[in-house]
C-alpha cells in the first residue's frame, strides 16, 4: 500500500500546512493527519490524533498540550 497525501488546510502565513494521507489496499484502509509546520527556523511533521486533526486551529491547541512532541 501507498499512502496518498492530500492537502487540507494551509494557514495564511504558510508556516503550517495540515495533510491528510489515505492508502487503500486489499485488506482495507489507512487513514492518518500530519501538520507540517515551520517551529524554531525548523520544519518539523507531527503526527496528529484524528480526533484532534479537524482543523489547523485544533492541531495547534492539541500540540501545545503536549508541548509540540510528536509522540506518534
């Protein structure tokens, strides 16, 4: 399986950009959300809980409660 990425969101100053990857297999799917964003001069991939990944607003709000680790 290949995951396919899809873009979804892209805040205004481009320094954070929320995808959606989806594979399709004959066992089934997959489904995930990572937030690309640009942190300390840095760009950085957090992997974001799916019920936190609606939108950039709430995948901030989730990775500051964990202090922007991306614990997978």
């Amino acid at each position: 399986m290949h995951r396919k990425p899809a873009i979804a969101e892209v805040n205004d100053t481009k320094d954070r950009v929320l995808v959606r990857f989806a594979a399709y297999g004959m066992s089934g799917s997959f489904h995930g959300t990572c937030l690309y964003a640009l942190k300390d001069g840095e760009w950085g991939c957090y992997t974001i809980k799916p019920s936190s990944s609606e939108t950039i607003a709430t995948v901030g709000t989730w990775l500051n409660k964990r202090e922007w680790e991306d614990r997978g």
